[in-house]
C-alpha cells in the first residue's frame, strides 16, 4: 500500500512489513514466538537497529517467551506446543484432519476456538485442511458445538474430550514411547 500524501508507505517482504509514518520507518515481522516490530527515524537508523538483532538475541528472547507461555497441558507434551499464536501440532505421527481439529481444540484456551484460527493453527503445523467442512462433520458426530450460535466459536463437548484423551491420545502416547 502507498500513499504519499498521508506519509503512509508500506512494503510486504519476508512475512512481515514495514511502515513509514510521519517520519519513522518501523519493520515488523514474525518469528517463531510472536512478532518483532523495529523502529527509526530513518531507513539507515532501521537498518542498524536490525542488524542489532543478532541470532543469539532472537534465541534469548525465544527461551525467555517460552518460559512465560503457558506450560503444555498435562498429557500433550510432544505432541501440541504452546505458542503465542496458539497450539501447534507438533507430533510427526499421522493425524486425521478430525484429530487434528481436536488437539487443538483441546489445547486452546476454554477448548474453544474460531474455524479461521484452527486453520491458521493447523497450517503453521504444517497441515492442510478444510476447517469449517470438518467442524461441520465434527458437529454432526457430537464431538464439537457452538456455545453461542451467534458468535463463530467452536468447543469441544464432552464426548469431543473424552474422544481425545481416550482414543486420539492413547494412541499417539502409544506410538511415542
């Protein structure tokens, strides 16, 4: 987006972006723990406050908003990682798109989640998938309903739950170790 007049300049690159407003130049991006913004008065100033931001500082930074993130729920160590963005999936065992759902579902703050936040979720985790057809067929079975049919949240019922920590989690505890 460009727009000179209102000194607003914005440039896509490498998932993140930077803004010039009002005379400062600032650079935001995302990492594996959240999103970094980085701000100057001038492109150089930018350009040597992100050179500063050496691997060593992002590794710092990564281990100490690792330790403030929620601990992993009981149970879900190696196979969900907590991430300021939400559970990622993170087991390499084959997982069916339901499954996948589930976890995550499970994982969330309230057992509760949006349809577009699963699949950004689940694409960070690397998987590929309709959400709202699955949570429509995960409804029908009576693993997942809509609290509020008003609002686009999903949660797990209690059949959903007992799914999960019975069958989906036994068998992946099972294949770990």
């Amino acid at each position: 987006m460009e727009d000179r007049e209102g000194l607003r300049v914005r440039f896509e690159w490498w998932k993140g972006d930077v803004d010039w407003e009002m005379g400062k130049i600032r650079a935001r991006f995302k990492t594996g723990f959240g999103e970094i913004e980085v701000e100057g008065e001038s492109p150089q100033e930018l350009l040597e406050a992100l050179k500063a931001l050496t691997p060593e500082f992002i590794g710092e930074i990564s281990s100490v908003v690792s330790s403030k993130v929620a601990p992993v729920k009981a149970g879900l160590e190696g196979i969900v990682e907590l991430t300021t963005e939400g559970p990622v999936v993170t087991t390499r065992e084959k997982l069916s798109h339901y499954e996948a759902i589930g976890l995550v579902l499970c994982a969330s703050d309230k057992k509760t989640s949006t349809a577009t936040k699963i699949g950004e979720l689940l694409k960070s985790s690397g998987i590929k998938s309709m959400v709202p057809a699955r949570l429509n067929e995960m409804t029908k079975r009576g693993l997942v309903f809509k609290p509020d049919p008003a609002r686009p949240e999903f949660k797990l019922t209690m059949q959903g739950e007992k799914w999960i920590e019975d069958e989906v989690l036994m068998r992946l505890r099972g294949a770990k170790g």
